[in-house]
C-alpha cells in the first residue's frame, strides 16, 4: 500500500496551483483587473485581425507580421488566463499532470515566437527605411510566409525540452505549486533530484532566443538610425523615425516584463512570495494587452478604419 502511494507520489497524476499565496482571501478582487486585461486583450487583437482582412489597402509585410503578433498573443492569453480566472472565481486549482505540462510548452514556445515575430518586423523597418526600393521585392508574401514558418519551428523545436525534462524528474516533495500556471522553473522546483540539466537548458533557451533577438533588433536599429540622422532635415528625421514607433513600443512591452520576471525567478528570492507570484502572472498579459493599443493608437491606417466603423455605427 505505502509503495503504491509512494509511486503514485513519485509520478503525480494532478498538480494543485494555489494561486496567489497568501492573498487567496483577496482571489476574487484580483480577478477583475485581470478579467478586464483578458477582455481588453481578446477584443483589441481580433478587432485587429479584423481591421486588416477587412481592408486590402494594409496587406502588405508589416500588417502580415502584426496579424503573426496578434495571433500569438491571443493564444498566450488564452494558454493562462482561463486557469488563472478558474482560481480566482471558482477555487478550482486541480491541473493533470499533461495539462500542467501542455501549459508549460505553449507558455515557451509562443513566448519565443511573439520574440521572433518582433524581429522580423524589425528587419521589415530596416528594409522600409534602409533599402526602400528593395523593400518590396525582398518582403515578398512567400518570403514572409517562410519568415513566419522559421519563426514558428525555432520556437516550437526549443521549447519541447521543457515538458520532456520536467517529465523525467521524480516529485516526492509535494504536488502544489505556488503560483498560477505551470512555469518550468516553478515546477521542476519541486523535484527531489538534481535539476541542473533544466536549469541549464532554460538558460540556453533565453540567450539562444531572448538575448539574440534582441542583438537583432538592435542591429537592425543601429542602421535605420544611421540612415535617419543622414537624412537632411529634422522634420524628415522625425517623420521616418515615426513609423518605428509602435515596434519600439511592443518591442519594450515585451522585454522589459521578460527581464523582470527572468531576474526575480533567478534572483528574487528576497521579493515576498506573494508579489512574486502577482507580477509574474500580470507578466503573462501585459504584451497581448498592450500590443492592440499600441498599433491602434499609432498605426495610422487601422486608427482611421476604427473610427470609420465607430463614425459608422454612430450614424
């Protein structure tokens, strides 16, 4: 009897996510802010889906790349929140071991895609502003398809280390994790062996993804700002650094909270469990939030196509 559970233990059929620890008393409030991001997420970013099948005018590489970002924002959205809201409301904190893990693989992979889809729009600004009269001729559809695809097998193949390492490892600690979704760092923690291979592995997956994308982007920008100060006068200057806007702005959307969260799960073991927890679960909506507005507000052709349909409507 004691070896059957003791195996049961080893190989656990369910994991048990609490949620915010120590603010469970407060689950119900927390929830409306993040029920209101999910919203916000899931109307902005199929209204942008909408926006540019709607209107041939924008079908060109850089809505093509924005519709990939907006896509894969709804699926990361949608990969967390609908456990994280199934806590909050209903206290139903039960996830399968294969879900716990399925969770794990989409939150690395689509995160390792929305980072290559920023640098490809990177380099489709390099190609606007750089190379404007080869711009056309290189960022064909098939050649932004490809894009698309590569980004797409880069970070699927890397991510499907992280649910194979966490399978192999034994869990006779306990089967609770302290946070809102199956993290690998969260739950190859609670294994009872040497978890140094993960470990390692997650740190070659954020410099081979993470760390080189941004070395992209900032390549790519080093030569259009190079071009831009060549440019004879400021009015010009400003006008073409202008289009780059919206992309710098998703670009510090998503590092920026992937820096924090990276930086307290290695090292912030001082930071209070429980702000921890609520930080990293705000980390997970913050780009497909911000994303929408960004465009929405910036993007000149999709801010007119949103007041032609509200101009619409009101008549």
């Amino acid at each position: 009897m004691s070896e059957s559970n003791t195996t049961d233990f080893i190989n656990p059929s369910t994991f048990i996510l609490l949620g915010i620890p120590g603010l469970e008393a407060a689950h119900i409030w927390i929830s409306i802010p993040f029920c209101a991001m999910y919203a916000i997420s899931v109307v902005g970013n199929v209204t942008i889906l909408f926006i540019v099948k709607r209107e041939p005018s924008i079908h060109g590489p850089m809505f093509y790349f924005l519709c990939m970002l907006t896509v894969t924002d709804l699926v990361m959205s949608r990969s967390t929140l609908p456990k994280m809201l199934s806590i909050f409301w209903f206290n139903s904190r039960e996830i399968s071991f294969s879900a716990c893990l399925t969770q794990m693989y989409f939150i690395h992979s689509f995160l390792g895609m929305e980072s290559g889809i920023l640098v490809a729009m990177a380099f489709d600004r390099y190609m606007a502003i750089c190379h404007p009269l080869r711009h056309a001729t290189v960022l064909k559809n098939s050649v932004v398809a490809n894009i698309g695809l590569a980004v797409v097998l880069r970070s699927g193949i890397l991510a499907l280390p992280y649910p194979f390492l966490a399978k192999q490892w034994p869990y006779c600690r306990t089967n609770i994790i302290p946070n809102t979704y199956c993290g690998h760092l969260v739950v190859v923690n609670l294994a009872c062996a040497d978890i140094s291979v993960s470990s390692y592995y997650g740190l070659f997956d954020l410099f081979s993804v993470i760390v080189m994308d941004i070395f992209f982007i900032a390549m790519s920008y080093t030569q259009i700002l190079r071009d831009i100060f060549r440019l004879p006068t400021k009015d010009a200057r400003l006008k073409t650094f202008g289009t780059c806007i919206s992309h710098l702005c998703a670009i510090l959307a998503l590092y920026i909270p992937i820096l924090f969260f990276s930086l307290t799960q290695r090292f912030g073991q001082n930071v209070p469990l429980h702000l921890r927890v609520l930080i990293t679960s705000v980390y997970q909506l913050v780009p497909s939030v911000l994303h929408p507005i960004i465009y929405g507000l910036r993007t000149k052709q999709i801010r007119g196509r949103l007041l032609q349909l509200f101009t619409h409507k009101g008549t």
